[in-house]
C-alpha cells in the first residue's frame, strides 16, 4: 500500500521480532507489530497517505523497493499478458492490496475470482487469489524469501518471481506450512524462449512467453 505514516508505535498488539529478512529494516529495538485491522485503521484515518511507499508484511510496516524503467516495464507487459488470457470469472490487479491473515501486499499483479467491484467494500482476500506474480530485481531476495513465505502462508496456489535480474519466471506452487516455515513445495524456472502456464483452479487457461513478460 503506498501509504506511511511511521506510526508502529500502536498499544494492543504483540510485541515481537522482525524475521531474518527484515532485521535492516526495522529499529533494533522491539517494537509493536500491526494487525491488518489496525494497518487498514491508518489508511483510512490517514494516517498512511497515498504518497507514502509502504505495504504491511507480516505486521511490520515495509517500505516498498523503489522501481525503476525495466520493473515499470515488466509489471505493464505482465498484467496485459494475463489480460489476455485469463478468463471470464477472473479479472487481473496490478499494484493492489491483497489480504492475508498478518499482511497486506501489493502485488505486481495478482489474478483474482469475481469482479473489482465485488470487492468494494474490501480488499481482495488471499483465499480469492488465484495466481500472485512479482517482478523482481533488487527485490529479487525479498521476494522469494519474505513474499513466497507470506503468499504460501496464505495459500494461494501459484507464485511467479519475474525475475529480471536473471532473465526468467520462477513458478512456485504447492503451498504448506505456517508460520516462518511455510512455503512453496515447488518450483519450476522458464528461461527466455520457454512459456509459462497460466493455471485458475487447476485448469491450465493459458501460457505466456517469458521473453514477453520479462520486458
């Protein structure tokens, strides 16, 4: 969510630890970790605004890589790619809230059941999403560490890590596991010149080049 404020400082929540990958980016001291309640609460009182670059991962208030010409690039060719081939009953988001049970990440884009309008009085949950995709370059570590533990925690079926740094998707799917241990079970890289599958429920409704989706 582009939306900061600073404010982590909320009573009423656990005190914890931040996990390896965010150790960087939060104070060493401890400090309170967010419910998405609470997250959700600062937006809509203002306290995050439009301008600020943060998204709520695993209760921690995460400022967002900064992107540069070749993600812009990437994330647009993505989402038109799975324009194209996604179908009726789905529609595709890019740059937009998602929900799960301790985070709400922006995905680059994320393939969701129903209608943006279905989903006007909240944000889309993980339990909606059929495929989540992002691309990746100084985020690359980020990505496959944090998010993929996030997303699989959640359960959504399938991830993708455009990778741009080494010029492929990385499809991770079967999610299992809670808490710091979960995960995807598995994963297939496509290079440049291979495809991937877009897969809705189990049903194989497309497949996109990766030379298209990597810019």
């Amino acid at each position: 969510m582009d939306k900061s404020g600073g404010a982590a400082y909320l009573s009423g929540a656990p005190m914890a630890q931040p996990a390896p990958e965010l150790e960087a980016l939060v104070p060493p001291t401890a400090i309170h970790r967010l419910s998405v309640a609470q997250y959700q609460a600062m937006a809509s009182l203002g306290i995050l605004r439009p301008e600020d670059r943060v998204e709520l991962l695993e209760g921690w208030l995460v400022e967002k890589m900064t992107k540069n010409p070749p993600h812009r690039i990437a994330t647009r060719e993505v989402r038109l790619a799975l324009e194209r081939v996604v179908p009726h009953g789905w529609y595709v988001d890019s740059q937009e809230p998602i929900v799960t049970a301790d985070s709400e990440p922006e995905p680059d884009a994320a393939v969701i059941r129903g209608e943006s309008r279905d989903y006007s009085s909240q944000n889309p949950p993980a339990g909606q999403v059929g495929l989540v995709v992002e691309v990746a370059d100084a985020s690359l570590l980020r990505d496959r560490r944090l998010k993929g533990r996030i997303y699989a925690r959640a359960g959504i079926p399938i991830y993708w890590i455009v990778n741009l740094v080494e010029r492929r998707v990385e499809v991770y799917a079967q999610p299992a596991g809670d808490g710091p241990l979960a995960a995807y079970g598995s994963r297939h890289d496509a290079g440049e010149g291979e495809s991937v599958a877009v897969t809705l429920d189990g049903v194989e409704v497309g497949n996109l080049a990766v030379s298209v989706l990597v810019g």
